[in-house]
C-alpha cells in the first residue's frame, strides 16, 4: 500500500509502531498526527528520528568557520529536526520519551577533501580558490589528526517515541463560538 500520512486509507487500530527517519518535517503534522493517531492500536506508538551532525567537537567548529568564510549558509545543519518539537506539544501523543545517541564516522583527509569539494560552495569557486580551501581544510586536518589515526566526525541520533492518545479523537464535537449554526 502507498499512501500520504496525511491520508492513510486503512481501518482504525490497524498498527502498533508507525516509524518516521528523517522525514517528519515534511509532512503537514496537523493532519498527519490525528491520521497516525487513528491508525495505532491503544497503546501504539511513533517512533521518530533524526541524524544530525554534531558541531560541538572543536574542529567540526573550525571547519563549519572556515567553510563560512566562503559560504556564509555552509554547515547551517537544516535537518528538520525541529518538527519533533510539534511531536512534543502533540494532543494525540501526551505521552513522549526523548533519547539521542552519539554516533562517530571515521574521516580520512582524503575524505574531508572529498566532503569539502561536494559542498555546493565548490561549484561557486573558482580553481584558485578551491584550490586555496582545500589546502586550509587540509591543514585543519593535519592539525586536529593523531599521527597514524582517523579523525571521527561526530553526529547525534535523536530519537523520540509517542505513545498514542485516542482521547482527542472520541472526544465530543464541540462548535467554536464563531461558528455558524444551522438548525435543521
């Protein structure tokens, strides 16, 4: 079955865990949320995650300064990640355990280079300048690199899980003040 969040065409109650990577973001949350909600089991669950970068180990900081020297947008990090917060203030999940874990890449120079180079800034430099970049994110490298090791590029896994709140959706109707009412 293919289908929009925003539209599941299934019976009430049909799955126990709904599991979104990366993609919570892209949906419109107030009409997907309610359609999750209906779709879970009591005591069902949404699982989302993100994997972000982490820029609190000091040479991914000099990195993302020296990239921003060139691009002033470069490593801003827009994961969508803060579509979780929406998951958080939830009426249809009230109940939401948060949990991040950290993950390492080893990164060789030649990698750092390559990750640099397919930086969408590249394209924007001219060969001097390029050429100019790489040198200085190479000498960040040697400088930040133990001798015969691997730099690790650190990341954060952030995971919640919300468990589903049927109440919001057998509650009753009730009609704003503003509404127009048209007895029959």
């Amino acid at each position: 079955m293919i289908a929009r969040p925003e539209a599941i065409p299934t019976d009430p109650f049909q799955f126990e865990v709904v599991f979104i990577h990366q993609g919570l973001h892209t949906l419109d949350l107030g009409l997907a949320l309610p359609q999750v909600a209906r779709a879970l089991r009591p005591g069902g669950c949404l699982s989302a995650s993100y994997l972000v970068r982490d820029d609190t180990v000091p040479w991914v900081r000099r990195l993302a300064a020296l990239l921003r020297r060139f691009d002033p947008m470069a490593m801003r990090g827009a994961y969508g990640h803060g579509s979780l917060d929406e998951l958080r203030n939830s009426r249809y999940f009230t109940e939401v355990e948060q949990r991040a874990f950290r993950v390492w890449q080893k990164v060789t120079r030649d990698d750092l280079l390559g990750l640099v180079t397919s930086q969408p800034l590249a394209a924007n430099l001219d060969q001097g300048q390029l050429r100019h970049l790489l040198g200085q994110v190479g000498e960040l490298y040697d400088g930040a690199v133990r001798p015969g090791e691997s730099l690790r590029l650190p990341f954060q896994m952030l995971c919640q899980r919300a468990w589903v709140n049927h109440d919001e959706l057998t509650g009753p109707v009730r009609m704003p003040d503003n509404a127009l009412a048209i007895p029959l």
